[in-house]
C-alpha cells in the first residue's frame, strides 16, 4: 500500500469516526487513528507510516514482532521515524535486533541503537525519539496520535 492510498485511507476512516475522534481529541488532545493493516507489516522489520498529531504531521516508525504463537505474543512499536544524527527520515530502514534483553532498532545510516520501548538511544543518554501508542484492532494497526 503506498504511502497515498495509506493517507487516503486514514481520511476516509477520520470522516467515519469524526464525532468520535473529535470528543477524545478536544479531551486529551489526541485522537485513535488507523494506519494500515497487519497484511501491511514485515515481521522483525519496520515499516513508516504517516500520522496526524496535536503538533501537526509525523513520520512513524512501525515495527512488528510477532510472537512464538501465530496471533498470540504479538509485539508493536511506534518511534519517530526521523533519526536525529544524520537529520534524515530513516528508522524505519534500521536493523531490528536485542541487546542486554531489550529490543532494538540500529539507524541505517550512524548505527545508533534506540530501544523499540521507550525511543531511548543506547549510545546517547540525552537523545530519545518520540514513540506512540500502537495497537491492533483486529488486523488493523491503530496509533493514538
């Protein structure tokens, strides 16, 4: 699904959910949005995505760790998907690995390790990427925005 049919789906789905969405957004200031499918995941991989904020339009990271048992386990995180050291929208690209226990995406481009949970980077202290709220709903993948 590219990235149009992704934003033109998010709409249609908006419009549908509008008064809805407009009573958690004026409430906490953020609003459930869907932005793909789990058909649209790659397995300990990531994928990016387009999401409307309260601060305007992000670049997501999505990734998908499935778990042991199809369907049961299953594990999703969402980070910013604008690496800070080479300034360029890239996390989605990285390499999904473990270390110390935790999972971990390593940017394409300077190596830097961010934890999946949290956006921590584990080279840097004082660096950490936005994460979200991310849920199936079905084999729909959510982000609270």
């Amino acid at each position: 699904m590219t990235a149009t049919a992704m934003k033109k789906e998010m709409d249609m789905a908006d419009v549908q959910n509008s008064e809805a969405s407009q009573n958690h957004a004026s409430e906490n200031n953020t609003a459930w949005q869907k932005v793909c499918t789990k058909d649209d995941l790659v397995a300990f991989s990531g994928v990016a995505a387009w999401l409307e904020t309260g601060d305007g339009p992000a670049q997501v990271a999505i990734f998908y760790l499935p778990g042991p048992e199809k369907g049961k386990g299953d594990e999703l995180f969402a980070l910013d998907h604008h690496d800070p050291f080479s300034n360029a929208n890239v996390i989605a690209r990285g390499i999904v690995g473990d270390l110390k226990g935790a999972p971990v995406v390593a940017s394409p481009i300077y190596k830097q390790h961010f934890r999946l949970e949290g956006g921590q980077c584990l080279e840097d202290e004082n660096v950490k990427l936005r994460t979200w709220e991310i849920a199936f709903k079905g084999d729909e993948v959510w982000i609270e925005g």
